[in-house]
C-alpha cells in the first residue's frame, strides 16, 4: 500500500485526497500539512480518514512510512517542495505550473536527473475520456496526417482578482492546459506562437495587468496549425470542445452534459446546457490521473505527464505573453532557460 501526504489543502488538495481513498486502489493518504491549517481543514482530514495533520509540510517529509507526495500548495512554492521531496526520495506528483520561472523548473530537472523517483504533472485533461479518445484515434492514424487542431477552452466565470494577480496570467493559468492539450493531441510540439487577446469580460481583469479573452494561433512541428480560443466567461457553462482535421477526416468532442436528452417542441430545440464547474466537467479524469500516477508509482511506470512535459507548456505560455506583448510570432526557440 502506497502511503501518501498531500501537501496544500485547498481545493485541488482535497479534490486529489478525495480521490485517492474513493477511487484509488492501493494507495492511502497518511497525512496533509497546510500552512493556512484550520478547523474546515481538520474536518475534512477527519471525514477523510486522514490520521496525521501538520501546518508544516517537512513533517510529511520526514516521514519514513510515506512514499509520495501530492504537491497542492501556491505556484510560487511548487519547484522549491519539489527539490525538496525529491531529495528525501519520495515520488512526487505536482499540480500544474511547476513554476512560472524556467531556471526553476530546470533545477527540478536537473534533481530528478540525479535521482529514480517518479514525477508526474497535474494536466488531467490527459485523462478525460474525451481528450483521450481524440488522442487515441489521431495517434492510430484514423484521421491521416493532422493539419488543423482546434480547440475552445472557456471558463464559466472568472477568478477573484486577488488570484488573478498572482496566476501568472491567462497564457499560465488558464490556457496553459490548453497548450498542453496541443502537444497531446496531435503529439507534436510547438514551434511558433502568435497570440492576440484583450479585457473583453471585466475590466478589473484588466486593472489587474491580465486580459481575460484571447486567440491563439501556433504551428507544430509536424506542420500543423493550432488554434485556441479563450475567455474568462461563457455564460450557458464550462466550454470544452476540441477538433483534429487531418488528410482522412475529422475527429471532434463535444461538452458533457448532465444527460443527453433534447427537448423538441413548438417553441424551439432545447438541450442541456454544458456542466457548469470544472470539478464537475473533470472529477473523473482527476480520479483517473492519480490511478496512474500511483500505478507508475507502484509497478515502476514513466508518468504520462513528466518535468518535461511541464516545462514545455510553461515555455509556450510564455511564448505566447511575449507574442502578446510584443503583436508579433514568437519562435518557441527564442524561449530558452
């Protein structure tokens, strides 16, 4: 039985926690360390069945019987928990960024070089039963050579202010999955970048030194052409759709909806609207991302999302800030570390 400690109890630490003592099989947490502890926290670990609580994460370090650990905490401290865990050779999993600095992340790399512990990402689209059907079929060749790959990432509603002056911003933040997604789908990587954006939602957004309503356009290295569309704010629900045209045909996804029952009537064609929050759209392929990273864990696997991989999305988000700033295509070879 993998032991585990979650490190950052916060929303996306207690969505990891959840799954693993619902939905994982052998793995357990044995502990979460939250600077911020409070009594919300010590509930949860307690309905969790979470035996040891810290405010700080060294605790879980230091102990012995644990053989991973979930990095959940701010952006800002991910690389630096990250050297650490590995040092004391625990198997880390990291949610996404594993930082905005490229030197950082190379200094992940480079312990992780010096060490056998395994090391997986946070991009759980890659575990989306939709995002992965996509994937499966073009890596197959049923739609032949990949030439266009469109993809619409829209959130419900935008994030605090307060976040958003810390989330690096939008290219980071939000559409960083989406470069991941890129990558993924069409198993290529990005050679130049050209994005366009504005405040298009709310203005405190933009106050705030982001934009929240962008277009990107990049061209892969196999010589497709990329497209994605964002904004802060889709009013009917969390918009997630994707489409590979390729030499022998399309493959595209939809939204998930709560059922797929359409009302026909005098009035009009009414369906569902799209699941609303990310945690609904995606609770599934959270459950699934930490069966792998556990199972690469466990039987000696390669994690499906590496440093690596994590690197490379960060250095296109940045491609593409810089292509924003400076209204011109960005060579993904101009962003060195």
């Amino acid at each position: 039985m993998l032991k585990v400690g979650i490190i950052g109890a916060g929303r996306i630490g207690k969505v990891h926690g959840e799954s693993i003592t619902r939905y994982v099989k052998g793995a357990q947490v044995q502990a979460v360390a939250d600077a911020f502890l409070n009594d919300g926290i010590r509930s949860w670990a307690a309905e969790m069945g979470i035996p040891h609580i810290y405010d700080d994460y060294h605790k879980i370090l230091g102990d012995p019987s644990i053989g991973a650990v979930m990095i959940c905490s701010s952006t800002d401290t991910h690389s630096q928990i990250s050297i650490e865990a590995i040092r004391a050779g625990k198997h880390v999993f990291c949610e996404k960024p594993i930082d905005h600095d490229l030197k950082r992340i190379q200094a992940v790399r480079e312990e992780l070089a010096k060490s056998d512990v395994k090391y997986q990402v946070g991009f759980n689209r890659r575990y989306d039963h939709n995002f992965r059907a996509v994937h499966d079929a073009v890596a197959a060749g049923r739609i032949g050579e990949p030439q266009i790959l469109k993809i619409t990432s829209r959130d419900p509603n935008p994030p605090s202010v307060d976040y958003i002056k810390v989330s690096g911003g939008i290219f980071l933040d939000m559409t960083i999955h989406d470069f991941d997604m890129a990558r993924y789908l069409l198993g290529s990587e990005v050679t130049e970048v050209f994005a366009a954006g504005g405040v298009l939602v709310d203005r405190a957004i933009g106050e705030a030194g982001d934009i929240d309503t962008a277009v990107i356009t990049m061209r892969m290295a196999n010589g497709a052409l990329a497209v994605i569309d964002n904004s802060r704010k889709a009013v009917y629900g969390y918009d997630q759709r994707a489409e590979v045209f390729g030499s022998k045909g399309q493959i595209a996804i939809s939204n998930d909806t709560a059922s797929s029952a359409v009302l026909s009537g005098e009035n009009g064609v009414v369906a569902e609207k799209p699941l609303y929050f990310f945690l609904e759209r995606y609770m599934q392929a959270y459950a699934e991302e930490m069966n792998e990273f556990v199972d690469a864990v466990v039987h000696n696997k390669p994690t499906p999302a590496n440093a690596d991989d994590g690197l490379q999305a960060v250095r296109i988000g940045l491609a593409a800030k810089k292509s924003y700033e400076e209204k011109r295509v960005v060579r993904l070879s101009e962003i060195q570390f």
